[in-house]
C-alpha cells in the first residue's frame, strides 16, 4: 500500500507518454514521406526547378553544414545555380537508413543518408552524407520546412 501510494504521488503532475501511432497510419504515412523524397529528388535529378520550388515550404530553412542557412529565395537561387553546374549529379535514397517520425500537430521527420553520385575526370564520384527532412502537412499538401544537410 505504501509503495502504491508513494508511486501515485511521485506521478502526479507527469504527463502522459502518447501512445505510438497505430501501424496503419504509421505505414501511411512513410508512404506518403517516400513519396515526397521520390517527388523532390526526382525533380533535382531532373533539373526541375520549378517542381523543386513548389515542394519548399515558402518558410523553408535550409541548413547545410558547411553553406550556412538559406532561406526560400536563396535555397532557389541555390538549387538553380546547382542545376546549371552539375553535369550529371544525382542523387539516391539510402533506404536502409530511412527513419520517418510524426510530428503532432504539424507533420513529419524525416532522417537518412543519400548518396550523391557525379562524373569526375572520367570516374564515378560519390559520397554518402546525412539529412534530416521537416515535412510540413497544411491544407492537405506537403512542403518542405526545415532541412538540415551535413556530413560533408
């Protein structure tokens, strides 16, 4: 009895852990994140700028580790000056480091490695570096609102 007792007091005041997300809507929603990924990295494969800029959230925040923070305009000026220059650059998933996270009230998170793969005097040149994605889901639609990019 005094343990219960202690227990309950020692709890008061804790909130709650919320429960994980039924399985259903967690598979629903890394679908609808790989999705998102597949949309955005297929238009920078593709040199798409215009696609590019309407997957950003207007309020995007790009990190990029050794580029510093960049805002809408600048991450489009970015991505535009990127895709004059990089000759046959793409990028690819790597799924096995995937992790995808809900965020109540706002969207979800989005974790990984990427490879980025160019020709460089003659030979294949790839490196793997790590992302971190904030997708934001508002009026039924999902932009990109934070990236952080390092590891380079």
């Amino acid at each position: 009895m005094i343990r219960l007792t202690l227990c309950l007091i020692l709890t008061q005041g804790i909130p709650a852990l919320p429960l994980p997300a039924h399985a259903e809507e967690r598979a629903h929603l890394e679908q609808q994140i790989l999705a998102m990924d597949k949309r955005l990295f297929d238009a920078f494969n593709q040199r798409d700028l215009e696609a590019t800029g309407d997957i950003f959230d207007p309020d995007i925040e790009f990190y990029h580790d050794t580029g510093g923070l960049s805002r809408y305009e600048q991450a489009m000026e970015n991505s535009r000056r990127l895709f004059a220059n990089a000759g046959d650059l793409t990028r690819v998933l790597l799924h096995d480091s995937l992790e995808i996270h809900p965020i109540a009230g706002y969207g979800a998170l989005q974790t990984g490695q990427h490879r980025f793969c160019h020709t460089e005097n003659g030979q294949m040149d790839c490196g793997t570096f790590k992302f971190m994605h904030i997708w934001r889901h508002h009026n039924g639609r999902w932009t990109l609102s934070r990236v952080v990019s390092y590891g380079h």
